[in-house]
C-alpha cells in the first residue's frame, strides 16, 4: 500500500477570524477555560491534517471530481479546507446551522 504524501498546512485569515469570533463567544457563553480548551480541540485537528487530511469526508456543499473540498465535523462547528497538489488550506470555520450559501462561499477564500 502506497504512503499517503504528506502536505503541510496553511490557515486563511478567514479561519483565524471566524476561530477569534468563536474563541469570543466561548467565553462570554461557557467561560475562559471552557474557550480554550475549545480552541485547543481545533488547533490540535488542524496540526494533524497533514497526515490525515484525506481521512475526512467531501464536503457535499463543494462538490469535485477530485473531492478537494472537505469538512470536519467538530461539535456544532464546521471546518472547510481545500486540498491542492502543494498543500492542504483550512479555509473556514462556521457554526453547522449557517446556510449553504455560507458554505459554498468557502470556495472563493485565496491564501
């Protein structure tokens, strides 16, 4: 069986905006400790997607031949990130109840 290839990982300013955002309704809602280990939850996902960005379903919003749009299901949040022959780029992170439109603006995100 042929090793997967390894990518490295780049986060859109996107991303880091929509994690500050839910970082922020974290602690306003659930508390500081709470937030954090929250955000520890999707920082220590994001630092294993190099080796396990294939293991997570198409995202059925985005839909390619080359199935390189995926999604993490976390609790009650999504992550988006596209696959490229370079590298895996987290694209964004929004609550699982945002509308598709939400989701499908995913694919204009650039790095």
């Amino acid at each position: 069986m042929a090793e997967e290839k390894r990518l490295p990982v780049k986060v859109s300013l996107v991303f880091t905006l929509d994690l500050e955002d839910i970082f922020n309704y974290g602690v306003e809602t659930f508390g500081l400790r709470q937030a954090e280990k929250y955000e520890s939850e999707i920082w220590d996902l994001i630092e294993r997607l190099p080796n396990s960005y294939r293991l997570f379903p198409e995202c059925r919003h985005l839909p390619t031949k080359s199935k390189m749009y995926r999604w993490i299901i976390l609790d009650a949040h999504l992550i988006i990130y596209r696959i490229t022959k370079f590298e895996v780029q987290v694209l964004k992170i929004l609550h699982s109840k945002r509308s598709v439109t939400k989701i499908k603006s995913a694919r204009s995100i650039k790095l």
